[in-house]
C-alpha cells in the first residue's frame, strides 16, 4: 500500500481526490489548517467517514510534510481571489515546501494548476484549439490577465525547473471549471437555485470544464505515475454551453425553465473587475473562447454530461443546497 498525501484537500477537488484513491486501496491522508477543517465540517465529515486519516495542523511546512512520509504529494490547496502575493502563498510558496520535502525522502509531487495558467496565447485567435505547449509557457508567447493565472503558471514553472530534484517524478494537471459532487463554488451555488426557480443561466459562452469525478481519477493516475514529466489539460472535450448544463439541471428537477442570458452583465462586471477578483479570471477564460484539448488523453471515456448534472444535482439535495 503506497502512501497519498492531499495538500490543502479540505476542498471541493481534494473530497472527490480522497474518495478516489481509497476506492484504489492507497493510505490516503488529507494535510491541511485546522481552520479550513472549523470552516468545511460537511467535507471533513464526509472524508472521515470515507477512511481518510487528517493530519491538521496551524502551520504546513516542510518539516510537517516531510513527516508524513509520502509516496506521492497532491498539491491541491489554492486560492482564487486575493492580491499577486496572497495568492503566490498557496500557488508557489507551499508547493515549494512540498517540492523540497518530496526530494528529500523521493516522492512524487503532483500539481493542480488550472486550464487559466496557459493565459491567452499570442498568435492564436479566439476559438482556436489549445493542446500542451511542445515547450512548457514559452516565454512572450503567454499573457496572463489575472492573479490566479499568474500565479497559476508560476507554480507550474517552479515544479517544471525542479525535475531534476524530484528525478523526473511530477506532473501537472489544468483542470478547467470544475464541476460536480462536492461543487459548493458560487457559480454552481446559484445556478441550481435559479433551475430549482425555474431560470436557466446562460453565458452565451462554451465553459471549459471538468466533471470533479473525473479529475479525481486523473490525478489519482497521476499519482501512480501515468503523466509523469508532463502537464496535461484536463478539460472534458464536450465544451458544453453553460445553458446546456443548467437546462438540464431543469429537467433533473422538473423544471420548465426561462433562459436567463448572463453574459452582457459578466462581460461588463468581468471587464472592470480587478485582476485579483475571481470574476476577472472567471472572463478571460470564458472570452477567450478556446477548445482545450489534451494530447495525452485521447480515448479517455469521460463520464456523459448528463450523468454529471444528475450526480451534481443529487449532491446539491442531500447536502443543504435547498431552493
């Protein structure tokens, strides 16, 4: 049995990660600050109940993590508002400390960054198709609007020049919007109160997204080495309407619903939005209007939209996200 560590896993994509890697039968333990364990008790109960061991703690440093003895580390916490420096302290900072402790006692680190750490890519147009760049964030090729993304890619250029350190064993996985069981993100929040009113949001915009099931397994395969040495897009290849989504959360619902069209307001907010607001990253990403697709994951059976919505929606009934 290999030992898996989730750095800063009291979250939305460290509660699917946790359960998929005890349905492996990997040791699976969850690092955080006792503080994000007081703020999130559904999904420290929920990991608890799923055999997963806490290790909390006021402080993660290298000396604590290092303590814990893993085989692989997910670097999962993360922030998605908050000034450059705030944002570089989950971003960079920590990975750093997870970076060092890993090469210490030999063991793979793997980073969640996010689909906005390709920034926008000089000499693409909006629409274009976007796969793993041949060499990673070529320099003056990539513009990053936003503090998440910036950071984002910094974090993925410290894991990239520490290969040699880790002896080639990390990976980094770009999600886009995550979506599914554990979805308590604002965007999720209120899109299935307004289905269960009867609205439909629309963005006028195809959403780069990631269904949190299957993000778990890939970074689960991450963690047994399948990406090594590589960053991967992880992006579900159906680049569904926003509407596609929340319709359907009408139908699971039974409900007829008007389509609300979201985007003139988000445009406009996204737009005058500072660079350190989760909106602003929120726009870019959804202006841009790429196709990410991954050349690492073709023939990957991603699970079908409508199973997600229904697994989504069933979550958001049982855990408190009453109209």
């Amino acid at each position: 049995m290999t030992r898996h560590v989730i750095i800063g896993g009291i979250g939305f994509v460290g509660a699917n990660l946790a359960l998929e890697l005890v349905k492996r039968g990997h040791e699976t333990i969850v690092a955080g600050k006792r503080s994000s364990a007081d703020k999130r008790p559904l999904i420290t109960g929920h990991l608890e109940r799923s055999g997963v061991k806490l290790a909390l703690s006021d402080r993660i440093d290298r000396g604590f993590l290092e303590g814990l003895g893993a085989d692989v580390y997910y670097h999962v916490a993360g922030a998605i508002a908050g000034s450059l420096e705030a944002q570089r302290v989950p971003h960079v900072r920590l990975l750093d400390k997870a970076v060092r402790a890993a090469s210490s006692i030999g063991a793979r680190v793997v980073y969640v960054s996010s689909i906005g750490a390709i920034g926008t890519v000089r000499g693409l147009s909006r629409g274009s198709k976007v796969l793993e760049e041949d060499v990673h964030l070529e320099p003056g090729r990539h513009v990053h609007e936003s503090n998440h993304e910036t950071t984002k890619a910094e974090g993925e250029r410290l894991l990239v020049s520490s290969s040699k350190m880790l002896r080639g064993k990390w990976a980094i996985m770009r999600p886009g919007l995550v979506f599914g069981p554990w979805g308590y993100h604002v965007e999720w929040r209120l899109s299935y109160r307004l289905a269960s009113r009867g609205i439909a949001v629309d963005f006028s915009r195809r959403v780069p997204h990631v269904y949190s099931g299957d993000l778990a397994k890939l970074l689960a395969d991450s963690g047994e080495g399948l990406f090594d040495g590589r960053w991967v897009n992880a992006v579900d290849p159906l680049h569904p309407r926003m509407l596609d989504i929340t319709m359907l959360m009408c139908t699971i619902l039974g409900r007829k619903c008007l389509r609300l069209n979201a985007w003139p307001v988000l445009s406009v907010a996204g737009r005058m939005a500072p660079r350190s607001s989760p909106l602003r990253a929120a726009y870019v990403i959804m202006r841009r209007e790429y196709f990410y697709s991954s050349r690492f994951l073709e023939g990957y059976e991603w699970t079908p939209l409508e199973s997600q919505v229904r697994e989504f929606v069933s979550w958001a009934k049982s855990h408190g996200l009453a109209p």
